[in-house]
C-alpha cells in the first residue's frame, strides 16, 4: 500500500494533460461510455416493444395497464442507471418521487403511473439515449483505440510480416507485394507522435461525451426541477419557523431574566422607601437613588432588546449607519465600508444586519483578533457580506457552532454562508443574499 501511496503522489506530480490517461476518473468514464450502448439498446427496445403494444392495445382494455407497466419498467431502468451514474460519473441524483396512487388497487396505480410525469421522463430518457449511446460508443472507442494503437505502434509493428531488403530494413508487405510499409524511424516516430497527440485528448473527449449524459440523467431521471423547488421551499419553511421561535423563546428569556426581573425589584424597592419615607427619610432617599439607577440600567435592557429586535436606526438611515454602530460597540477596532447604490429590501437588510452582528459578536468573544473589517456591496442583484478578522481562526461551520445556524438562516432565503478561517488564521466570512426577496 505504500508503494500505491508514492505512485500516486508521483502521478499527481505531472500536469493535467499528462496525467489525464491513467487516471482512474477517465477509465471509469470509458467504461461508462462502453456499457452504455449495450444497456441503452436493451432499454431502447424494451421501451418501444412495451409502449408500441400498450399502444396497440388501447382499442382494448389490456392496452392501458400495459402501457403503465412499460412506463414502470422504464422507472425501474431509470434507477439502475441513477446507480451506474453515481459509481462511474460520480453524479449522485436524487431518487424522483415515485408514483402514489391515492387509493389501493390496480387500476388506482396505473392512474397514478399514467399520470406522473416523471415515468414519460423516463421514457423519453430510453428512447433518446440509445441514439446517443451509440454515437458516443464509436468515437470514444474510435479515439481511445486508435490513439493506444499509433502510440504503441513501436512495440507491435513487428507482427507484419515482410520482406527484407539487403540492409534488413523491412519494405514490403506479403499481403501486398506492392504496399507501402510503415517502416523507417522517422515514419514509426511521428506515427507514435500523433498516437500520443490523440491519446492525450481522448480523455477530453470522454468527459465532453460523459457531460452530455450527466445532463440527460439529471434532467430526465431525476426529480423535476419544480419538485426539487417544493422541496427546498418546504425545509426553509421548516427553518424560517425553527428561526422564529428561537428568537421569540431568546426575546422572552431576555425579558424574564432581565428587564423583567429589574422592574419587579424596582417595585420592591420603591415599596420599602414608601414605608420608610416618614419614619427614616434618609434611607428612603438612599433607596430611592438606587431604584433610578435600577431604572436606567433596565432601560438600557430594553434598548438592547428593541434593538436586537429591529434596531430604529436600520429602519430610519439604512445598512451603514446600523453597522457602524455595532462596529462602535465591538471589543476591536472595525472599519466598515458600504458601497451600495440603493436600500436593499427590508426582509433582506435586517438579515444582513443581524448577519454581521452575530459574525462581530463572534470576532469579540473567540476570535482574540487585533483588528477587523466589514464590507458591504452589490454585484449582480445579490447582495454581498464580508467580515474578516486577524484572529487565530479555525472557525467552522461544520463544527455545531453559531455559524452553522447562520448559514441555515441565509440558506432559508436563498443565501450563501462561505467560511475561510484556516488555523493561525486570519478569518473571512463572506455572505451573499439576494438583492429583494
């Protein structure tokens, strides 16, 4: 295993170009390429038999469960190919939904078969591949054993039997007394060099051949891009109301553990000097000067809290001012820079406001940086986030932390969380939200 380890490592040494045909990646899409024509020809005409019969049939009443039966039995075609896709290609697509009949019963199921528009998806992949199958069979055959032949020519030429001349150099060939013989080193050299020139492409042109059935799989034997969107809809859903709780359980903790609790010792307080205030007037003034310092220290909890909330001065003067001022309140120096040409929508301005607050709360507490920065701009109708740090990072989003919150927060609306914090740092968050929501 070691020996595999250092040719490997030797292997990676060399440049793309070179290494390309021996690497594992282009002989599994070779194979790939291979099993196709034989495996599409089978599902070419499985699917044309079945369908052409269903077809025939349906002057009758056998033509339509036979018809959902060709279309099932392309269905079942369609996940060996998902599997042979994923070993070969690499490309993991997700199972379609299958088809649900909403009541039990056979002639329920073909309805629902019949119906789905996945299973004609499938049908058209049986009937369009075997086409292209073929096509691309015969020019990657044609490169791969051509380019391997020219530039392994030197090793075999000797299998030609020939006449000799008197310096020994073959001329002539017995099955053609008066044909031409590649024979001198100058005609083996450069018909070994245009060997190499079409086996160093040839793994180009597999892969180019293999895009086109990563694109056929994916989109036809794969979930619809609608389905795919419901999907996506409904777990951000999930998120956007797991998100709304947490902060109205964070919001009412905050109120119980803080103002709440200040205001009910307040009222005990100001209770006490009201008692005290005609038999002791000084301890009654005492305790009536710590009950307001109680009040402006409650106060101050709840401007927090309100700005936690929704701060006034986002709403009132936009994304700079409002990150300025969590900058001011930063345990390092922060420059921010805003260059915007617009106010972003509302929904989205609050989630980069909240974003780089919490990113700046993390720069306080862990990051044990020097200095850091903010950058806000626009680029394509998406909005873009940047805070970096000199700290010791190692920051994670896989790691459990608040990070991974945030990116499921940003995920919820179409947003992008990228973290660059190797150890010893320094760190770069940078977020990207849509422009409007």
């Amino acid at each position: 295993m070691a020996t595999d380890h250092g040719s490997q490592s030797r292997t990676r040494l060399l440049p793309p170009a070179l290494r390309a045909p021996v690497e594992g990646r282009t002989w599994r899409e070779f194979g790939y390429l291979l099993l196709s024509l034989p495996i599409s020809a089978v599902l070419f005409t499985y699917a044309i038999t079945t369908i052409s019969l269903g077809a025939g049939l349906l002057i009758t009443f056998l033509g339509v469960p036979v018809l959902a039966a060709g279309l099932a039995g392309c269905r079942g075609f369609g996940m060996m190919e998902r599997a042979r896709a994923r070993g070969l290609l690499g490309l993991a697509v997700a199972d379609p939904a299958p088809a649900r009949a909403k009541e039990r019963g056979l002639m329920s199921w073909v309805g629902a078969v019949l119906k789905s528009g996945v299973s004609w998806r499938h049908l058209l992949y049986a009937v369009a591949h075997f086409p292209w199958a073929v096509f691309a069979f015969v020019v990657s055959v044609t490169f791969w054993v051509t380019g391997w032949a020219l530039f392994l020519y030197p090793l075999w030429q000797w299998v030609f039997p020939s006449h000799l001349d008197q310096s020994g150099i073959a001329l002539y060939s017995e099955a053609d007394g008066d044909g031409f013989y590649l024979d001198t080193p100058f005609e083996i050299g450069v018909t070994s060099a245009v060997g190499l020139v079409l086996v160093l492409a040839s793994p180009w042109v597999i892969r180019g051949l293999t895009s086109v059935d990563r694109l056929m799989v994916t989109g036809l034997l794969g979930p619809s891009r609608l389905a795919t969107r419901v999907s996506e809809l409904e777990s951000d859903r999930g998120v956007v109301v797991d998100t709304a709780a947490a902060d109205l359980r964070r919001i009412e903790r905050d109120l119980h553990d803080g103002a709440q609790a200040r205001l009910v010792a307040l009222a005990m307080d100001l209770g006490l000097a009201k008692e005290k205030l005609t038999e002791d007037p000084e301890a009654a003034a005492r305790m009536v000067d710590e009950a307001h310092g109680e009040v402006k220290t409650a106060l101050q909890e709840l401007r927090d809290l309100a700005r936690g909330i929704h701060p006034a001065v986002l709403t009132d003067r936009g994304l700079d001012a409002a990150l300025s001022a969590i900058a001011s309140r930063c345990t390092v120096p922060v420059t921010v820079e805003v260059d915007l040409p617009s106010r972003p929508a509302a929904a989205i301005e609050g989630i980069a406001y909240f974003t780089v607050s919490e990113l700046l709360q993390n720069v306080s507490k862990h990051a044990r940086a020097r200095r850091a920065s903010v950058d806000v701009w626009h680029t394509f109708d998406r909005l873009m986030l940047q805070v970096t740090d000199d700290g010791r990072g190692g920051a994670d989003t896989a790691a459990g932390s608040g990070l991974a919150g945030l990116a499921e927060r940003l995920d919820a609306v179409d947003g992008i969380l990228v973290v660059d914090s190797p150890a010893g740092g320094p760190t770069t968050v940078t977020a990207e939200l849509p422009w409007r929501g």
